[in-house]
C-alpha cells in the first residue's frame, strides 16, 4: 500500500517535475559576439589575397552591427594606381554600397596602421573606430609618424585600437619581404652566371671557329 502511494505520488508531480528541468529545446539561437581579433582573422585574409597576387599583404574589413560591409586588399602594382590601398578600396566600396559617404557607426579593420591617406579618407567618411594589427614605422598616421585620430582642429575624431593580432600581421608583412628579398637574390646569381656563360662562349673554338663553352 505505502510503495503504491509512492508510485503514485510520482505520476502526480511528474508534469510539475518536467516543467521545471530545463529538458525543452530552445528556439532562441545563441548570439556569438565577435571581437576585434575575429574580425581582425577576416583582414587577415584580405591581406593573403593581395599576397596571392605578388602584392604586399595589407587587408581591411569595413564592419558595422556585426556584419561586414566591404572588403579590400592592396592592389597598388596589378592596377598600378598608388592610392590602391586596402583601406580605401573598402570604404569606397561601402560608400559605393550603402548609398552614402557617411560611414557613421562603423569600425575599420586593417592589418597595417593607416598611412596619411587612409587616414584622411578615414576622417572624411566619419568612420568611429580604427582597429589595426602593426604599426608602420615609416608611414602610419595612426601613432607612428603622425596621429590623425584625435587632432582638435580637424571635424571629426576617430577611436583607435591598436596592436590586434599585431604579430600575424607583422609575420606577413616580414614573410612577403623576406621572400621578395630571396627572389631578388637568386635573379641576381642567375644573372651574373648567365653573364659568365656569356664570356666563356666568347673563346672560339680554333678548328672550327664556332664560339663555344670551353
Ligand atoms: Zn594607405
């Protein structure tokens, strides 16, 4: 009698019980939030394109409400155009987009601090927040040789962030260089042993008179 009451007692609460377990699948998705180091990984990749193209590794992303806007990657030497830097393609691009210079609300990722131009096109468009990998030490104009981001006389003021990924982005940068470098070198070897072939052909052969390798 007692172990039937108990049995029932549990087909009673059971319900109750259930309610209670979280046991119920949830339909709300799980909203990730990405960092700037996530959406650094995706200038990152910006950048291994333009390396793809024999150009040097510079990417940026154009971000705003966590969603890319525009993409872009050096292409100074395949269109020969100096003012082919990633962070111009890509706010061109949004601009071009969204209807609208005014890229209000968004944040910039790029591989390599801005240079002067970036810079300017940067403080046009009234994008908020820079966030770069390296610095430049020979043309960044985000705390390098200038700092455009915060000067009171100009209209517009933007937050930097500085240092993401700082060392991937560098070893791009160093590992594209490095490889031009090697290149240059052995062109340079195979020229001077092409120059050598060139005198040794230059004795002639006395019995024939036909000028050959010795
Ligand atoms: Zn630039």
């Amino acid at each position: 009698m007692v172990v039937f009451l108990a049995v029932r007692a549990d087909i009673l609460f059971l319900p109750r019980i259930c309610n209670i377990l979280p046991n119920k699948p949830t339909t709300k998705k799980r909203v990730v939030e990405k960092g700037d180091a996530w959406w650094m990984g995706r200038a990152i990749r910006e950048a291994e394109k333009a390396a793809g193209r024999g150009e040097v590794p510079i990417g940026a992303v154009l971000v705003r409400d966590g969603k890319i806007i525009s993409r872009g990657h050096n292409l100074r030497e395949g269109n020969q155009d100096p003012a082919a830097h990633a962070e111009l393609i890509a706010i061109r691009k949004a601009a071009k987009k969204l209807g609208n210079w005014r890229l209000a609300g968004t944040t910039l990722y790029v591989t390599l601090e801005p240079c002067i131009m970036c810079m300017g096109a940067i403080l046009l468009a009234r994008v908020e927040k820079v966030v770069f990998g390296c610095y430049d030490p020979k043309g960044g104009a985000a705390g390098s040789l200038y700092d455009l981001s915060d000067d009171k006389r100009l209209n517009h003021r933007v937050t930097l962030v500085a240092g993401v990924r700082q060392a991937e982005c560098a070893a791009l940068l160093s590992g594209f260089f490095a490889a031009l470098r090697a290149e240059k070198k052995r062109a340079k070897q195979n020229s001077s042993n092409s120059g050598e072939v060139s005198e040794w052909s230059m004795v002639p052969d006395s019995k024939s008179g036909v000028r050959q390798r010795t």
